[in-house]
C-alpha cells in the first residue's frame, strides 16, 4: 500500500489541520510510524508525545523516512508538514492511508469502566461459533487482527497501528472487528476518524482521574460519551450509574440511528436477564427478548458478567447471529485472568484470579465472593499502579477496608514510583474504613503469605488475588520486567499445599 506525500498534504489541508509544508515535489510514502526504531525506507514519521525529542526525528530520517509531520519545525533537512493538532492529523492520516478498512467488516467500540475485556471475549467466542466467519479483536490483553496476534500494549493502540489493524482485519477477511475503546482514545482522537457500526456504554464509575489522565470524573465521563459520535447503533446498559445521561448522550448523537438496551432490572428493556443463579462453575440465568425466552449458561461466573453478556448478546442479534451460536459461545468462553477459580483439595481454600483494579470491579469482585461463598473469609491481595489513576489508591482501599476480612497490600506495576509510598496510600484508606492490613512489597510471597495464613486459621477462606489477571509482565523501575502471573504463584501454592 502507498499514497504520495503531495495527497497526504492535501487532505491535511482541508480538514484544517496543515499550518506549513515543505515539499521536494513528488514523493511516495510506503507507511506510516511514530516510531523511531521500527522505520522502515519511505515511511512518514509523526513527531509526537511531550518526551519527544529532535534525536528520535534524525534516528528516524537515517533510518528511511522520507518525511515528517509534527506540530513544529525542526532543524533537519527533510520534507515535512506541520499540523495543528498532531493527534488528530494521525487518525486523518491513517484514514486516508488505508482507505478506510473499517467499512470492510462489522465493527463494535466497547466502552465503560469495567468489563470492556470480558465483553469483547464474550463476542469473539460467539463470533467464532458462526460458520464460515472470520473474526478479529483488539483488547487490553491481547490482540488478534487476523495476520497478526499477540500481548497488547494499551487498551486502544494510536491511531497508527489502529488502522493497520484494520487494513490486516480486512487483508484476511475478517466479518467481525471487536475492539475495547479507552477514555483516553476518546479524549486524544485515537478513534476520531473511526466509524463504528456499534457502540456499547457498559457502566461508568471514577476511574483515571490524574494529572496525566483525567482531572476530574466529568472530564473522564465526557471522554466516554464521545463513542456516541462515532457510532450507528448505540448498547446501552440501563442499570449503570448515570444512565440517564448515557442515553441522552446516545439520543442527541448525530450518528446513532438505532438504540438497543440491557438489564438485569428493568424488563423492559430489550435484553432481559431474571431468574439468576450463581454457581462457582458459571451463571445461569433466563433471557427474555421479543423474539426468544431461554436459559442461558455462562462458563464463566460471577453475576456482574451477565450484564457484560447481555451487551454481547445485543450485539451479536444485531448483527443477524442465531441464538443457537450466541449460547454456545456464552457456554464456552472463559477469559484468562477473569474470574479464574481454583480451589485446594486439603485445605477449605478458595482463590479468585481476576483483573478487578478499578473501585467499581472490586465491588463486584467482592459481592460475586461473597455471593458464590457465603460463609467464608475473604483475604484480598492487591495493590494500585504507579504514575496513572491516583485516585484508584484511595478507592481500592477504601473497598476493601470495608468488604475484606484479611487484606494483604503489595505491588502492582509502580512504574517509576516506590511501591511502598503506594502502599502507604493505600493504607491510609484501609484504615479510615477501621480496617487493618499487611504490607508485602513482593507480590509472589505476598501471595504466598494469604495461602499460609488461611491454612493457620483452619477457617473458609476465598483469597482473591486483584488486579494483575494473566498479565506476565510487571511495570518497574521504567521497565517491564517478566512476571509468571497471579495464576502461576496461586498454582504453584496450591500444588504444594495438596502434596
């Protein structure tokens, strides 16, 4: 795929966004990337990020690019067009680039605070279970663009590699492009070029308010609402707080032809979810629709996932898929790192496994514990991320100062940050709860420490290990350093508990 440097500048300028350009006549650009190590001859570089420095642009030019655009000039001899927003300019960019491969396949944005990764799981399997169907995802986890799949980096790439996704999607064939769509690629413009076929506003709870995210739970609530002004249908969840707002937002959108709805309370809405029961091996519940009443059964358990599977369920109708394969998806779909229980055959010892990290997924994690083990202790071992979210320190601590009866603080990607001032944070919520904690910087012993404490106390214990799911990486001193995830050590712990 190629496109000249002389076009690109046109669409720059009229969409507004070209303030100057410097250019050596016809050029050819063979792709497009922002960074300096991966250019390839004849791509254009895109100058971008507050730590961006002139030495990544000359990498870049000695490397092959042919161009640049940025925000401003800089002191290298090569052809350049200079933007007003580069954000923007890469998601216009990238459109034109690849001719807009997203209207090459059914594509659904999935939003909210909690369950945009189990979501997007629910419908990868029941797309799956459709004959003849090719299907890709993009998620916080992992991705698979139907050539390429692997470990993702963020929730919603940059414009750049969300698009190549694309184009890769449409290359293989792919019907179906599911993707998670993060407050922050709405607020940046990630997806400001992106035309979804649905949208779908889980829930919505504070979550990423920091300096370096959002100020405030307006700003990161306006940043969510924005999916509406890409999407054709819009899925809303009627039992989410503020819903009323999330359907006015739907409703005034210029885009949104079509507005479908879920609940678990409210029968009227389209999708209906009663007659719930709550098993350690998975939900059961009764769906009730205008065209279908039947039970449906969930590999996965955990009652705050029927709401994320009711949202799959609108969609995968939508899109014409019988009920015969939304059920067997839903029967079959488990996702690692997502309500992953194990138990021990000595010991009346239970562990959760589960990427809740948000003030909203611990209270559901916490009421699925209690729901699913009635009579048991519940330990929680946890921690908060370093150098985002801030608020989520107070928040988690709060939740579990009040839910848990045994809670073991420890690290959970610092980043560049102490994980013991994070921890103290932490504590400082814990204890306005009245509640008391262990602090266990280590995560694998700390881990260790809950097994070894639920054995001493001969007592049910549900030890729910938060926050880190299948992640096999942990975010420290600037790095990612290899960690055999939370379901390795748990394993490993019960393994020799049982010998």
């Amino acid at each position: 795929m190629s496109e000249t440097l002389e076009h690109i500048a046109a669409v720059l300028s009229q969409r507004g966004l070209l303030k100057d350009q410097t250019l050596p006549g016809h050029q050819e650009v063979t792709g497009l990337t922002f960074n300096s190590r991966d250019v390839q001859e004849g791509q254009i570089f895109f100058c971008k990020g507050k730590a961006f420095k002139e030495a990544y642009l000359r990498e870049a030019l000695e490397r092959g690019a042919c161009a640049y655009i940025s925000e401003q000039t800089y002191s290298v001899e090569a052809p350049a067009l200079i933007v007003k927003d580069i954000r923007l300019a890469m998601s216009v960019v990238a459109d034109f680039f690849y001719k807009k491969p997203y209207q090459a396949f059914h594509l659904t944005g999935i939003t909210g605070t909690k369950g945009k990764t189990t979501t997007t799981g629910y419908l990868q399997s029941i797309f799956q279970e459709v004959e003849g169907n090719r299907s890709a995802y993009l998620s916080s986890s992992h991705f698979d663009d139907g050539l390429e799949a692997g470990t993702s980096h963020m929730t919603t790439p940059e414009a750049l590699e969300l698009f190549r996704r694309f184009d890769h999607a449409r290359e293989s064939g792919c019907q179906y492009f599911t993707m998670e769509v993060s407050s922050q690629a709405l607020k940046y413009g990630r997806v400001a070029e992106v035309e979804f076929e649905v949208g779908a506003f889980l829930n919505i709870s504070p979550d990423h308010i920091s300096p370096v995210e959002h100020p405030n739970f307006e700003d990161y609530f306006q940043s969510k609402l924005k999916l509406f002004q890409h999407s054709k249908v819009a899925v809303l969840n009627k039992d989410s707080d503020h819903f009323d707002r999330i359907l006015q937002a739907a409703q005034s959108s210029e885009t949104v032809e079509k507005i479908l709805t879920v609940s678990m309370k409210d029968e009227s809405a389209d999708y209906y979810a009663c007659e719930v029961e709550s098993k350690p091996e998975g939900e059961h519940f009764t769906l009730k629709t205008a065209d279908f009443t039947g039970r449906v059964v969930m590999a996965m358990p955990g009652i705050f996932n029927i709401e994320n599977a009711l949202v799959a369920i609108a969609i995968a109708r939508y899109y014409g898929v019988s009920y015969a394969d939304i059920l067997k998806g839903l029967a079959r779909c488990k996702a690692q790192g997502r309500m992953e229980i194990y138990h021990s055959k000595r010991y009346p010892i239970q562990v959760v496994v589960d990427f809740a990290h948000n003030k909203l997924s611990f209270e559901k994690l916490f009421q699925a514990a209690r729901e699913m083990y009635p009579k048991a202790k519940v330990t929680i071992v946890f921690g908060a991320p370093g150098n985002k979210a801030e608020s989520r320190r107070k928040d988690l601590g709060q939740v579990a100062g009040k839910w848990a009866d045994h809670i073991i603080v420890t690290m959970d990607d610092p980043g560049t940050e102490d994980p013991q001032k994070i921890s103290e944070e932490i504590l400082v919520a814990i204890h306005e709860q009245k509640a008391t904690a262990q602090v266990v910087i280590d995560r694998p012993k700390a881990i260790a420490l809950a097994f070894d404490q639920a054995v001493e106390s001969q007592e049910e214990t549900v030890i729910l290990l938060a926050g880190k799911g299948d992640e096999d990486t942990m975010k420290l001193d600037g790095k990612d350093c290899p960690y055999a995830t939370d379901t390795y050590y748990a394993l490993k712990k019960l393994e020799e508990l049982d010998r």
